[in-house]
C-alpha cells in the first residue's frame, strides 16, 4: 500500500453455502505502531471511528484495476451534498416492474436499494445502466444470506460524484463507509453470527487476541459498515447510504454480457461486480 499507514492482513472468508456474512474480509491495522493515518489514509483511525474507503478503477493497458484513491481523490468519489439521490423504484415508477426490483427486496437475505444520483438520473441511457447495476446487485444478494437492507448510491456519467470530471483513464470509483473495532471483538462477533458449525470452525480458527502482521501485531480491524450491521456492531440502519459507485460514461461498456462482450468494450457487469465486492468486504485487489 503506497505510502500510508500499513495494511496489515486481509482475512477473505468464503464459507460454502447460506453463510450469515460470506465474503468477509476484515482489515487490521497495528495502531500500537503508528497511531494516525499517514500518507493516503484521510481520517482519524482510532477503534470505533469511522472512516471511509475510497478506491479508483484505473485503466491500466485495456484492463481494469482498482487501487485506492489518493488523499486528492478522495473528496471526488462522495456526492455532492446538494445531490439528491432518487430510490431506483421511484425513479423508474411506472415502467418496467420486474426490471426495477432486480436485485431488490431479497427477503431471505442481504437486500441492496440502489439510489441513483443525479447524473445517472437524467442520463439518455439511464434504463440500461441501471439495469446493468441491478445485475451487479442481484450477484451479490443472491449470495449474501444476511438479512440486512443497504442503500448504496449509484452514478453514471462524465462526471465524479463531487461533480468534477473524471480524469483520462479513470473507469469509475467507490467509496464505503467503514468502522474500527478492536479485533477481539469483531472476531467474537463473527463467532456469535457463524450460521453453521463448519462457518464457526473458521471463525475459531482465526488468532484469539492480536493478528500477527508484517510489521507486528494488529489489534484493531476495520470492518465496512454494512458488514458491521449484521454482525452487530452497528445497528441496522437500512436508511443508511453505505456506499456510492460511479462509472465514467467516456469508456464504452456492454452493458448485457448475456449475449456476449463486445471486445472493443469495458464488461460493465464484471466490474461491477467486484465494486460490490470491495463495499462489502473491504477486500483490496
Ligand atoms: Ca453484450
């Protein structure tokens, strides 16, 4: 990780089956060693603060990579404040039902509520690319059993989500809420949610007290707020916006990988799907 302060360890948990909280990735930190963010990192990292995540998709020789945003980017990967999201569902009231509530209204697991900012909203293309994030949408509630609703902001267009323009060679960007716990207690409440023995197993499995790391020992985590829901570190809050995703509408995306990808095109639903990836589990590739 460029220039900031480390990041220790990445647990990816994908336990088989209707697990309570598959896909999860916790982040440690050894704050004993450097107590404040450094470098890229932009807000305090102190157990129970929250903070977000901002990452960058880069164009990089025809393929799409994400790293983390720099201090500088960081602000144009959030709305605007004046921007007022509109719930999918209304926005798209009165056309296509069966389309609009793809990926919605899961009711035996994780439901997401796409919020579209404005730029989408009054995009020409606007149906398909909001077809084309319930798609990415629909990936992951059909895998994530955890009963929890999250509302994530969705955007589409020339410009970022703070209104400036996306850069040459910036595909999109995230940005995701996250907390800092103390690691023995996100790792007691992994234990608590495991939904079978063979989840549990993991879970006990993983170090009791500290995560050893490269640099020493981490004693605190960082775990995105819509994981921390159900494990109950935060309260459910299914009004809450957790994250926000934009794509630069200057590349060419197939939106519909159903009948195959253009090779000329950006496969909008793989990296789409990896953007959820990230919101959920904080998982960094
Ligand atoms: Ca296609």
């Amino acid at each position: 990780m460029a220039g900031g302060l480390s990041v220790l360890l990445f647990f990816a948990l994908h336990p088989a089956g209707a697990s309570a909280i598959a896909g999860i990735a916790l982040r440690a930190r050894n704050l004993s060693m450097s107590g404040m963010p450094q470098g890229n990192e932009t807000t305090t990292q102190k157990p129970q603060t929250s903070t977000v995540d901002s990452f960058v998709i880069q164009m990089v020789n025809g393929v799409a990579r994400c790293r983390e945003a720099t201090a500088e980017e960081v602000p144009a990967t959030l709305p605007r404040r004046e921007d007022r999201g509109v719930p999918v569902r209304e926005l798209l009231k009165g056309e296509n039902q069966a389309a609009i509530h793809a990926g919605e209204d899961s009711s035996t697991g994780l439901t997401i509520n796409l919020i579209a900012l404005s730029q989408l909203q009054n995009d020409s293309n606007r149906n398909t690319v909001i077809a084309a994030f319930q798609r990415a949408a629909a990936t992951w509630t059909a895998r994530i059993k955890s009963p929890v609703t999250i509302r994530i902001n969705i955007d589409y267009g020339v410009n970022r989500p703070n209104g400036s323009a996306f850069p040459d060679g910036v595909l999109g960007s995230t940005s995701s809420g996250s907390i800092s716990v103390d690691y023995p207690t996100a790792r007691s409440r992994l234990v608590t949610s495991a939904s079978s023995s063979s989840e549990a197993a993991i879970y006990n499995a993983l170090p009791s007290s500290v995560v050893p790391t490269n640099t020493g020992d981490g004693s605190v985590v960082e775990v995105s707020r819509s994981l921390a829901q159900p494990l109950g570190l935060l309260p459910l809050n299914p009004n809450e916006t957790v994250a926000t995703i934009s794509f630069n509408k200057n590349f060419d995306f197939d939106f519909n990988p159903d009948n195959g990808v253009d090779f000329d095109k950006v496969d909008f639903d793989t990296v789409a799907t990896r953007r959820w990836q990230s919101i959920k589990s904080l998982e960094r590739r």
